[in-house]
C-alpha cells in the first residue's frame, strides 16, 4: 500500500495539473481575505476572526478546487488510459482506489495548508494594522482551522470517490460542479426539499466549520449539529468511492 | 536470468468466452495453451477477439464462462504481476504529458522495482536518449517501444504482446523479431498476436489462429502446413484418371473439367498412377502450400474447427 500511494503522488508530481490547482487555492485564499477585511462590513472584531480563517473550506471554489483535484485523480487515468497499466499491476480495483483515497485525503491537508499559510501572510499583518488581535488560543478559531483541514480533507476523497463512480472525466467535473455550485443553493429555494439540504456536501461543511452566529441557514433549515455534519461529510466522501471500487472501476477495461 | 520451469509460465485458455452487452459473442470457448520457451503467434483477422481474448488473460476483462491462468493462477491472484507477467496491450496507455521515463518510474515505484531499471530498459528498447521527453512527442513506432520498455521492467517470465509491431518501421520489426527470439531463448513465455502473419511467421515457433472468437486451429507451422501441399494435374480423360487416383486414397477435388487437384499423394505417385492407368496427361504441378494462404483460407470461410483444411480454391 505505502508503494501505490509513493506511486499516485509520483504520478501526480510528474503531470502540471496539481500546481495550477495550487497557485489557485492560494490565490482564491488571499482573494477571500481581502474579500472579507477590506469591505466596510469586513471584519472590524476579534469575534469575526474565525469565519475568516474558515473562509477557504467554507466556500465553494474553495472545496471544489480539491474536488476537482480528487476527480482528476482518477478521471485522467482513464482518459489516457493508464488505468490499464495501473491496473494490470495492480489488479485489485480496492488496493488502487484505497491508495488514492489516501493520498488525495494528504494532499487535501497539504492544500488546506497553503491556503492557511496563504491567508495568515495577509491578514495578520493587516489586522494587526487595524488593531484586532488574532489568537490562536482561541477555540473558535482552533475550531475554523482544524475544520478546515478536515473539510479539504474529506473533499479530495469526495472528488475521488465521484471520479471513481462516474470515470468520464467531463461528466464528472462539469456535473460535480454543477452541483455543488448550483444545484445544492437551488435546492435552498424550494419549500420542502430545502430540508435536505443539511444532508449536501455544502451543508456538512456548515455545519462542520460553524463557530458562531445562528443554525439557521433560511426559514426553517437549521444545520446540524458538529458531528451531524462530519457523518455526512464522510458519506459523501466514502458511499461513491466504495460503489466506484465496487462496481465502476470493476467493469471492463477495453 | 529468470529460470523458469515448465507450469510457471504456462498460460492456460480453458472453454473462455466474452459476450460483452448486447452484442455477439467477441470470444466463443476458445481454449489453447501457451508454453515456455516459445514464442507463440497469436493470429486472426482484425475483429476476431485476440485484444479481448488477452484483456482475458490478463484480468482486465471479466469472462462470460471459462478462465484464464498464468502458471495455475488467475491474472488477479498474482502476488505482484510485474516480476511475473509483462503486457503491452496497446500504445496510447500513456498521460501525452509525462515523460516515458517518468511513465517507467511509477511503474518501478508500484512493483517495488529499483528506479534505474526504468533506464535499463528505456536502453533495450532504444528509447535512452529521448526518455526524458513528453510522450505526446513520440511516434506511434517510439509509443510500441515504450510499451515494450514497460513489460519488461519487471523481468518477467511471461510477456504477452498485443500486435506489437504496429506502427514499427520494417527495421523495427526486424529488431522486434530478434529481441522475442531472446527472450523465448532464455525460457520466458511469449504470447504474441497479430492480424498480419507475416510479422509471426519467421519468429513464432507455435501459431493460434482465431477467427469470430473461436479456434480456428493451433500448432507448429509444420504441423499446420502438413497435409495441406497438393499436385495439380490435367488429362483429357480426366474421370479415369479420379478412379485411378481414388483407388490409391487420395483426397480429390475436380477444379476445372480437364483438372483435378489431389493432396495426399507426391507428384511422383500422381504421375505413376497416371501411367499405369494409361492415362495422358498434360500438367502435372506440385504446388507447396505456404501458411499465408493457410492463414487466409482459414479465417476467410466460416470458422468450424471440424472443417477440413483448405484444398483447392481459389487462392
């Protein structure tokens, strides 16, 4: 197992597409500062610091950019095909998909952490400009940071599992995207169905990374509760990647 | 080298079938055994399930019925299939924008292969001096290679090759020719195909040939070619000259109202015959069937393996 996964980062270092994704979640983590400091309603109290720090897994081209990092992470094999010499090597579809799992789940932390370290190199100096005191003894902010990883984390397992379970590369990000950029805050419009928005991806996250504030998203959808949210992180993160191993990536390889 | 003996290397198609959704039957009870030491030619038109038939093998298609086993075990059951099978199944398996070499070292760092041995085998291939750059800049001819380059890593006992002189130039295939007569030579299992006989003909030492997913035949060449020379003769009287040939057994088949064309018997015996008989004759050729026309003859009529080998039509 320890050689696949020393395999999958080796076969993502020796492509382009984890940079671009990286210089982009720094990017987005610095934009996200500056989106939530420079406006007048930005952060003025050490009470909002929090929801700052948890900004990056909290948004939506925050967590799909490792969405989509994980879907590429197994999509792109099949798109060139090398799934067949990966698999002709290692012939247990659970092994492989177990071993990215794992190695998208570390790279998620090793993103969740550029975009920290991306995010404190702006607004530390800045809020201390203004005066507002960042301290990382606080549990809020504990919180919003280790929730934080945590989401990445799970996303990048996320994007590989949908990877896994639909393997055409264009399906699966434009239609993973779709819904979770579109379709879940749909979903928040319409009476009735809106209730089992707490139950999306998005809705996990919120509930994962809230610190402060109310539970109510719109007229009657509340979040739930901390460990509500992680339950249903981890199932969208491991139901389509253990259907994928199961089944998708069990059929014929032509 | 690796020392292989005899069942290591084996590859057994037992009864195998494929019928993939809604379509015929890609591979109909094929069953066939490949041995050490020996280079086998996998033959067959194209779209007569040798690719599906070696996916099979090497358990990247499930089969309908039958199995497949390399030395015993099914291709899934091998502990770590580089060091015991290497495959070149087609040659686009590769990301266009990562090196070949790079391509070489992933595969090393899954089998638990040192890295330099991406650079051995880039060398035996011929690739060395280019395997630093993009495979989306290599030739169809560079991409076999590569693929050849990759079966190789893990110096394996069995190599099974599908139509890996593709897109090589004929110096290409003469180099090819020469590296599967090595690697036959020293013990290793290799399983080769190809809807070109000719590129097996001077390499393999056994043939299986498939036509619509079934066995059409398999052997050496010798015994494939067996049997199958013929004398043409033409007489006047042709119909004495069929009950004087009759009575000697010969297999007989009238080609035109003045010839016959007969297997079984030397044109020496035809010609005796034909004298004691007092029969004129007028041509009398031995014509030397070659695996060629074998080839096409029996993937062109209906496959039935209970046919008989092809007498005399129009070649």
């Amino acid at each position: 197992m320890i050689r696949l996964i020393r395999a999958e980062f080796l076969k993502l270092r020796t492509t382009q597409v984890w940079f671009w994704l990286l210089l982009a979640t720094a990017g987005l983590s610095v934009l996200l500062v500056v989106g939530g400091i420079a406006p007048r309603d930005g952060v003025r109290t050490a009470r909002q610091v929090p929801d700052l720090f948890a900004s990056f897994a909290a948004s939506g081209p925050g967590y799909i950019l490792v969405f989509v990092l994980g879907v590429l992470g197994v999509t792109t094999e099949f798109r060139y095909q090398t799934i067949t010499p990966t698999f002709l090597q290692t012939p247990s579809r659970w092994a492989v998909t177990t071993a990215k799992m794992i190695t998208y789940a570390v790279l998620g932390v090793g993103y969740a952490l550029v975009a920290l370290i991306a995010q404190l190199a702006v607004a530390l100096p800045w809020l201390s400009a203004r005066n507002i005191s960042v301290d990382f003894g606080n549990s809020q902010i504990q919180h919003a940071i280790i929730g934080g990883f945590g989401v990445i984390a799970l996303f990048g397992i996320v994007g590989l599992g949908f990877g896994a379970l639909v393997r055409n590369q264009i399906v699966a990000v434009v239609v993973g995207i779709i819904f979770l950029l579109i379709i879940e805050n749909v979903l928040l419009a319409i009476p009735v169905v809106r209730k089992a928005w707490p139950f999306t991806p998005n809705g996990g996250v919120q509930a994962i990374l809230h610190t402060t504030g109310t539970t109510e998203v719109v007229d009657g959808v509340h979040l739930l509760p901390l460990g509500g949210g992680i339950v249903v992180l981890l199932l969208w993160a491991f139901v389509p990647a253990i259907i994928g191993a199961a089944y998708s990536m069990n059929r014929d390889i032509t | 080298m690796t020392a292989v003996s005899a069942p290591a290397g084996r590859i057994v198609v037992d009864d195998l079938s494929k019928v993939f959704r809604g379509q015929v039957r890609a591979v109909d009870r094929l069953s066939f055994t490949v041995e050490p030491g020996s280079v086998t030619g996998f033959l067959g038109p194209n779209g007569a399930g040798k690719t599906t038939t070696l996916r099979m093998v090497l358990g990247l298609v499930r089969p309908t019925g039958g199995r497949a086993t390399i030395g015993g075990s099914p291709y899934r059951h091998l502990g770590n299939p580089s060091r015991t099978v290497g495959a070149a199944l087609e040659s686009s398996s590769f990301h266009p924008a990562r090196s070949a070499r790079n391509h070489l070292r992933i595969m090393c760092t899954v089998a638990g292969i040192p890295l330099e041995r991406a650079d051995e085998v880039l060398r035996i291939v011929g690739l060395y001096e280019v395997g630093k750059r993009k495979v989306k800049g290599y030739s169809m001819g560079m991409r076999q290679r590569l693929a050849l380059a990759a079966a190789l890593l893990g110096d394996p006992a069995v190599l099974v090759l599908d139509e890996p002189a593709n897109g090589l130039d004929p110096e290409g295939i003469r180099w090819l020719r020469g590296l599967l007569r090595r690697l036959a030579s020293e013990g290793r299992t290799v399983l080769v195909s190809s809807h070109q006989l000719n590129e097996v003909q001077e390499v393999a030492d056994r043939i299986v040939i498939l036509n619509r997913g079934r066995l059409v035949r398999s052997g050496s060449i010798e015994e494939l070619t067996a049997g199958t020379d013929r004398v043409v003769v033409t007489s006047p009287d042709v119909e004495r000259l069929q009950a004087a040939l009759a009575d000697e057994r010969a297999d007989i088949t009238r080609t035109g109202p003045n010839s016959l064309s007969v297997r079984g018997l030397t044109n020496q015996q035809v010609g005796h015959t034909a004298f004691r008989a007092g029969v004129e004759l007028h041509e009398l050729v031995a014509q030397r069937s070659d695996l060629e026309e074998l080839f096409f003859a029996l993937t062109s009529a209906p496959s039935d393996p209970q046919a008989p080998p092809p007498g005399g039509g129009p070649a």
